[in-house]
C-alpha cells in the first residue's frame, strides 16, 4: 500500500510538471520570417530584421516575485525591400504556440533601430526571463518586453522590459547583462511613412 501511495506521489508530481507551461521560443519564428521574406526578396540583401515587440499576460514586475509569464501577443517588424516595412502580428495560446497570424506591408522606413543579426544573439525570450528572475533588481509594471538594437547607446541587440512613461530594464542577447535603463529614457521607434519622407524633401 504504501508504494502505492509512493507512486501515485510521484505521477501527480509528473503530471504537475507537465501542465507547466514555458514562455514561447521567439528567436526560430524570427529567423524563420526573415528566411521567408529572402526567398520571396527581389533583392535578398535589403532584407533586415528591426524589431520583436511582445506583450505578456502579466506585468514584467511579476517575474521578480517568481511568478511564471506567457506570451500572449507578438509583432514583427521587418524590411522586405527597399522602402518597404512589414509587421507580422501573432497571437499565442497558454502552451507558446501561435493561434492567430496577420500580416501588412506598409510603404515607409523604420526608424530608431539597427538590423539585428539573428544568429549572433545567444537569448532567447525565456533566457531572458530567466535573467530576470536571477537579479535583484526592481522591475517595471508594465507588460510589454521589446527585442531590438537602439540607434543608441549601447548600441545593442536588447530585450527592454517595461512601457513608455515609466522605466527600463534590459537584458543583453548576447551577454545576458540585466541593467537599468532610466525612467521613460527611451522612446519606442517609429515608422516614417513615404509620403512623410516625400514631404520633408519638398520642405
């Protein structure tokens, strides 16, 4: 009897750990879009990846309390061509994978962001996360994370933790450096459509 009692213990612990989501990979999906848009490129070359901006089901300030977080929203933003940005909307169910795909393809540059080299970067979302958990470190409330190397200093593939208005914490792709950016510091990049681009020419 009292191995029976041992081994349900034991798959109730299984089942447990089983049931247990993990936040979704979001690196492949990236390197995968980026493949995609190459192969259908007029001109593979002009072809870059910006930025990854995510949306958890909880504020990043929960990942500092040992609180698990799954991706519930993502948007890709990428050149295809020349004058020529596409964003790759998806929504994510409580298991990482993607339910719900939208696509546009709008005339335009992006602005704020280098290219980010995909293969270079050595975190993935939930290394991030896990970076996170490690520091002590007061985080955001906000529930937005956003992948993407700033214009700016320091000049690195970053996931930024938090929203606009309040402050920033990243954590490096590459190194897994957690730091603290500032309050409201850093402003989201933005699009700059061709008819704006055609206008400031005539000015």
């Amino acid at each position: 009897m009292k191995k029976i009692f041992t081994l349900l213990a034991v798959m109730a612990m299984l089942m447990a750990t089983g049931c247990k989501h993990k936040v979704a990979s979001v690196l492949p999906q990236a390197k995968a879009d980026v493949e995609l848009a190459r192969q259908e490129a007029e001109h593979p070359a002009l072809v870059g990846y910006f930025e990854l901006e995510m949306q958890l089901d909880k504020p990043v300030s929960a990942i500092s309390k040992g609180e698990d977080v799954q991706l519930l929203k993502a948007l890709t933003v990428l050149r295809t061509a020349d004058q020529t940005v596409k964003f790759i909307d998806r929504t994510y169910d409580e298991k990482g994978k993607v339910v719900a795909e939208d696509s546009e393809l709008v005339k335009g540059d992006w602005l704020g962001d280098c290219v980010m080299h995909l293969d270079s970067l050595v975190l993935d979302l939930p290394d991030a996360i896990e970076k996170l958990k490690q520091a002590n470190q007061v985080l955001p409330d906000g529930d937005k994370v956003t992948l993407r190397q700033p214009l700016s200093p320091p000049f690195k593939a970053m996931y930024i933790f938090g929203t606009v208005g309040t402050f920033f914490v990243s954590v490096d792709a590459v190194t897994g450096e957690v730091a603290l950016l500032g309050e409201g510091t850093t402003e989201a990049p933005q699009l700059q459509k061709q008819e704006d681009v055609e206008e400031t020419v005539e000015e």
